[in-house]
C-alpha cells in the first residue's frame, strides 16, 4: 500500500459513507444488547 492509494481515495463521500457504516453498526449493537 502506497500513499498514492489513500489520497487518490480520499474524498468526501469516503468520509461520508463511513461516517454512515460506522453510526449503522452502533445502532444495531445497541438494539442486540438492549
């Protein structure tokens, strides 16, 4: 893995999307313990 690789991905709907994957996953372990 290169630099060019992380900088050539990052871009706002990266950032986005795993803002969105990361809020789903949290949302989900808090209905599995509750």
């Amino acid at each position: 893995m290169e630099n060019k690789m992380l900088q050539k991905n990052w871009n706002p709907w990266s950032i986005i999307i795993g803002m969105a994957v990361v809020m789903t996953a949290i949302a989900m372990l808090h209905q599995q313990l509750a």
